[in-house]
C-alpha cells in the first residue's frame, strides 16, 4: 500500500480557536457593516483572509528570537539577515522595512515621479496604491490566459512579453523606472510565473535599459511550482532554483510576512550599490536606522532563519499540498475556482457560483459575507472592491473575474480545518440560486478602499 502523505512537521504548542452560531455571526458582521477586515478575529472560527503574517514559526526561528541583538546599529540580528538575503537570495545590498508596503514605500519614494508608468503582472494592491499615490501608472501585462478560470496551465501568472515589448517601445525609458513582476502571481490566483519568462522578461528589460523589480512575496512558492512544473529544473534544489530566479532581477521586495514566515518585516534589496545609497535616506525618514530599518533585531534574526526554512522543498510540499486538498475536495463538489490551484490560495469564481447578483452589488463580497454566514470562516474579496474607481474618471472599476480568495496560512490549520471550509462552501452552493442580493457602499476612502469600506444590504 502506498503511503499516504503526512505533513513534514509536528505541533508542540497550540492557540485555542472558538466555533460561533449562525445568529451571532449575523449580528457580528452587520455590525462590521459587512466589510471582514472589520471583523473581531474573536468572531471568526477559521481564518482564511490572508497568509500574510499568520503562519506559525518553528522552534528554530523561535529559539532565533531570544538571541536577537537590539542595537541600534550594527546588530548581529543585521547581519544574520544580510548574510540570508546574500547566500540564498544573491543580494549583496538591502534595507529592512517593517512589512512589504512600507519596501514599496522606500524604493518608490526614491525611482518613480509623476506621469511614469510601470508595467507588470497584476501589480499587488499595495503595489498599485503606492504608484497610483505618485500620479504614475500601473500597466497590467498579464497573460490573457489568466482570466480564464477554467483553463489549465501551469505558469498562468506570467507576463506576455510582447505586450511588455510594446509598453517599453511605446513610452521612453526616462518614464519606467522599472518593470514589476509579482512571483507568484497573486491577483492572478497565487498562480506562478516561469523561470522562461523572468529570463525573457529580464532580457527584455536589458534590451530597453530597465530595471526589472521582481516582487518577491512568495518567491518560493514559484520556485516549488518551478521545480514540479518546467522541464529542466525537476533535478535542481528549490534554493538552486530561487538563486537563479533572482539572477535575472535588479531589485526586490520582499513581504517577509509571506514566504519568510514571520509575523512581521520586509526588506527592499538591490545589485546596485548606487540605488541601495540613493534609498537610504526614505528609509531612515519612514522606517528606521539602514541596519534595522522598521524591524526589532529579534525579528531580523527570525526572518533569516524563515528564508532558510521557508526554501526547504519539505515545507514548500506540505503547504503547496494543502492548497490543493482544498481544491480537489471543491472539485468534488463542483465548485469553479481560478485552476489550477495557487500556491497559498484557492480563489473561488464567484461570477460563476453567484450568477443572481449584478456586479453593482459586488459579487465576490456577497459570496465572502455568505460563507462567514454560513461557518464562521472568512476569506477575503478579490473583485469590484478592490479593484477600487478608476483614477481618472472615478467610475467604479469591473474586473473580469470576481474571485473569493481563500489564502492559507502556513503551517496553521489542519486539514480537517479544510474539510470545515470545504462543506460550508459547499452549503452555500447548494444555496446559490437563493442568493439573488448583494451590498451598496454607504462609506469608502478615496484608495485602497477595500480596507474600510462600509456596506449595507442592496435594497
Ligand atoms: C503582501 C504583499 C505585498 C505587501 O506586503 P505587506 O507586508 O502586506 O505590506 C506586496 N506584494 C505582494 C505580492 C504581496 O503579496
């Protein structure tokens, strides 16, 4: 008998979680004005809004933390960070930050000006607010493929390099501060990009004398679905892997909340000592001393150990596999999601499960509130919300796809969590067509609204 597969880790502490009734959840998230980010994560049974910052650290990185160095300049903590970012990265130069947004923030503050454009695959939302923040624009040169929910190919978060090709003849390269390609492909549904296409997307970006940012968040990911996906690499090491991926990069940022599995910190690195030097001043003005950077020393240390643990294809099988136990029991059940399964999350097609609602009522929300309902379980929505007004015109956005993005966090949940989630989607499911009503915004911020948005049942 084969074998079944078990996870490469054991627990040896745990955090208690609390189950809820249908009718308070109904009175709690009314009173979030039915917006999950307002949400006491008391009141939520299995949280699934995000993988960022919630994953469990091991007892190696734990054991890091107590011998963390908290000088203000020049700690160990540093130092073990740079030394982790260098060797298993190839980054000689790098500033801490205290989360992704905040590396954005550093290096945007130093390259974009308004009026430049930065194109890429499905710019993260942070990414996006902070160029759209700076009057610059964020050109979307996602494979077309990617917004077929049904189609199944293995590198579905790529970028289409003629259309990248174009973008960089069209506008002169005093206007692209760089190009920014996401691995994985997040908004695209944590789908991953090919070694080929960072090369060609590099050789591209050499060619128009561009800089290539390569947003790192899970960067590993990419390289476990490298190693299982592309041909050539299924003999190579993941870290064998990560190393050339980053070969072909001049920048990156990293949420280290994500593939570094800590619960705070990010850094932005560089090849180019120039550009390292010209960033240092933002970072000191918005984050920190250049050798802590927004991060306790602790932290700096946890997060080395993190993007050695975090490279390691055991882990990185365990978790990737856990996604995609939750897909194939959704198959089961004959719920659409963005196939093939992402690598932190699933990404349910709302469109297609909810076809009652109009997309003025926000679909992927309607859906979000509904298994919340139905369970306690809250995912996040990837849709008209977040696709926010456009800039100009401040007409409501309508993206192609309505997604429920149902993010993992890493070594956190069993999969009889799984199975919970698996079964109030599938309630819901079966509810579908009784489900005709969405929301209307009663209040909402000028960008990023999907944070604080206010709704009410649509009349
Ligand atoms: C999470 C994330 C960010 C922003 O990082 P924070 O740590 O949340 O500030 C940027 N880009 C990508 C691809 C991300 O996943």
């Amino acid at each position: 008998m084969e074998l079944p597969f078990a996870e490469s880790y054991r627990i040896k502490m745990v955090e208690n979680i609390r189950r809820s009734t249908h009718s308070e959840r109904e009175q709690w998230i009314k009173q979030a004005n039915y917006n999950l980010f307002m949400l006491k994560s008391d009141h939520v049974f299995i949280d699934l809004l995000t993988d960022s910052g919630t994953g469990a650290m091991s007892d190696r990185q734990w054991s890091a933390m107590m011998v963390g160095d908290e000088s203000y300049a020049g700690a160990r903590s540093y130092y073990n960070m740079k030394n982790a970012i260098r060797e298993i990265l190839g980054f000689d130069y790098f500033l801490p930050a205290h989360q992704g947004r905040a590396a954005e923030n550093v290096l945007y503050s130093t390259i974009i000006k308004e009026g430049d454009v930065l194109p890429g695959n499905s710019h993260f939302d942070t990414t996006k607010g902070h160029i759209e923040f700076r009057h610059a624009t964020a050109l979307d040169c996602t494979i077309e493929e990617a917004s077929d929910t049904q189609l199944e190919i293995p590198f579905k978060g790529n970028i289409d390099i003629a259309r990248l090709e174009a973008v960089l003849q069209q506008y002169p390269k005093e206007k692209i501060p760089c190009v920014v390609l996401t691995v994985t492909n997040n908004t695209a549904g944590g789908q991953p990009v090919s070694m080929e296409n960072i090369r060609r997307t590099s050789e591209v970006c050499r060619r128009y004398g561009v800089p290539l940012q390569l947003d790192s968040a899970r960067f590993a990911e990419n390289a476990y679905f490298i190693k299982t996906r592309e041909k050539g690499y299924e003999n190579k090491t993941v870290k064998e892997i990560v190393k050339e991926m980053f070969s072909y990069a001049d920048i990156m940022t990293m949420s280290s909340k994500k593939d570094a599995i800590v619960n705070m910190g990010g850094f932005v690195a560089f090849k180019s000592e120039k550009l390292w030097k010209a960033c240092q001043k933002f970072c000191i003005m918005n984050e920190g001393f250049i050798t802590y950077g927004g991060m306790s020393g602790r932290d700096m240390n946890a997060l080395a150990a993190g993007l050695d643990e975090g490279t390691e294809f055991d882990y990185l099988e365990t978790r990737i596999k856990q996604v995609e136990y939750l897909g194939k029991k959704l198959d089961a059940y004959g719920i659409p999601y963005q196939r093939p399964a992402g690598g932190h999350a699933i990404f349910v097609d709302a469109k297609k499960m909810l076809t009652h609602v109009p997309k003025e009522q926000f679909i992927a929300q309607t859906l979000a509130v509904e298994l919340y309902l139905e369970a306690g379980v809250r995912g996040v929505e990837v849709g008209a919300l977040l696709a926010d007004r456009d800039p100009v015109s401040r007409d409501n956005r309508y993206p192609e796809l309505e997604l429920l993005r149902l993010a993992i966090p890493r070594r956190t949940y069993t999969n009889n969590h799984i199975d919970v989630v698996a079964a109030a989607l599938k309630n819901v499911f079966d509810r579908r067509e009784t489900i005709t009503k969405g929301y209307a915004i009663t209040r909402e911020e000028p960008i990023m609204r999907h944070f604080t948005v206010e709704l009410e049942k649509a009349r």
